[in-house]
C-alpha cells in the first residue's frame, strides 16, 4: 500500500469525505482527508500527496485560493489537482485552470467517473505510477528539447531556463510546452491543442487553452504581452517560433 498514489479530499462535507475515501481506499489508493485549508496544508506538511481531490467552495478560503497554495509548494507542483463542485459555470472552469487545476467534477458525480479522472490525471502528473502514459507523455527517457537557451527534459518533466535556473510548471504547462516544442513553425488551433495535451478530459471551452498559454508565457517570455516563443495567430490559434536546436 505503501507505493500506492496518495490521495488528499479536501471537503467540508464529511459525507462526501466518507464515501470517497471509503471507496478510493477499496480502489487500492492511500487516501487521507481534510475539511478546510488549514488541514490541507498540515496534510501536505507530513506526506507526499500525488492527487488533491478539492472541493471549489469551502468555509473561509475557497478552491481556487487553495489550489494556488498547492501550486505554490515547490513539493506539490506536480501534484494533480482535481476540483469538485456544485457549480456548472463555465467561468469557474477557467478560472480553475488558470489556478493550476488539471482536471473540474460537477457534483453530483459518479464515483466511477471520479476514479476514471484520477486515473487520467495521475498518469499525466505522475508517470511514473502507472505504466500507461497518457495522451501527451509518449517521449523516451532522456528526450531533451533545446530551444532559444532553454532545455526541456521531457523524461525528468523538467524546464531550464538560459541561465540554468528550474523553472517549475503545472502539469498542463508542461504538456503545452512540450507540444509547442514538438511542433515548431506550426500553427495549432485551440482543438488540436486539446487533442495533444489533455485528450479531451476538459469540456471544449476554447478559454480554457487561452489561459494555459498565458500562464505558460508568464514563465517563459521576457515580456508575456509581446511573446517571442509563443505567439498568436489572429482568428486560428498558436504558433512556436522558438529555434529547435
């Protein structure tokens, strides 16, 4: 049990908390659960968390501030991020990925279509915890792309910036990137995009891949408003112009 992915539900219902950690645990995951921010982060303090199943709209601090708690750990940047809600507006779901979320469950779910996301979530974020990759992590260990001083290892999911600083990215950073940079000189629109990186797990909502790339510009461009590595293509969708070395 001990190498089984470690799942965090964080949700103020405590019948909620029961059921999926009753059922998660029987799915073979170790599961711990919190019911509000500061239990999260005590949870994250003491354990290595590879999914955090969190719930949008909690006492005190929401989701999406919590969300960017996560993110913000240099321990958790790779750790998946699935939000629940009861709430179907399509604005929450952007700003969802905006915050770093990888993947949004409308309550009431299913529990099979849970499990089915964290399983999908987990084989992009974590590889290594299950022998199947997903839609976007085909390349082989060792496979480096260098571009413009910039070295992405793909096997490691590393990024270096020209000056040899780590630069950490989200998940759907990293997949976004690494598709930029397998593409370059070709325009790719929003659906294509979709196809490449998440196979579809989201809700085609052209915004969500907007603010993806967004986030990603403001960690690769010397100036994200005039981007030089990732450009835009008016009325189609995205370009990489960076030198493929």
């Amino acid at each position: 049990m001990t190498d089984a992915p470690h799942i965090l539900i964080v949700d103020d219902d405590a019948k909620i908390r029961q059921m999926l950690t009753r059922y998660l645990t029987d799915e073979g995951f170790q599961v711990s659960a919190a019911a509000n921010g500061e239990a999260m982060r005590e949870c994250l303090a003491k354990a290595r968390i590879d999914l955090v199943l969190l719930d949008l709209v909690l006492p005190g601090e929401d989701g999406f501030q919590l969300a960017k708690d996560v993110r913000a750990r240099p321990s958790t940047v790779r750790t998946g991020i699935i939000m629940l809600t009861g709430r179907s507006d399509m604005v929450d779901m952007v700003v969802g990925l905006e915050v770093g979320a990888d993947d949004y469950i409308a309550k009431p779910f299913h529990l099979r279509e849970v499990l089915a996301r964290i399983r999908s979530v987990l084989r992009r974020t974590q590889p290594s915890l299950s022998a199947e990759p997903g839609p976007m992590v085909r390349q082989e260990a060792g496979e480096v792309i260098r571009f413009d001083g910039w070295r992405l290892d793909l096997g490691r999911r590393e990024l270096k910036a020209p000056d040899g600083s780590d630069i950490a990215l989200t998940t759907g950073e990293f997949e976004l990137l690494a598709t930029f940079a397998r593409h370059p000189g070709r325009v790719l629109n929003r659906d294509q995009l979709m196809d490449l990186t998440r196979g579809r797990h989201w809700e085609a909502v052209d915004r969500s891949i907007d603010a993806q790339v967004a986030r990603l510009r403001r960690k690769i461009e010397p100036d994200p408003k005039h981007p030089m590595l990732v450009k835009s293509v008016r009325g189609v969708g995205y370009v990489f112009t960076g030198h493929i070395q």
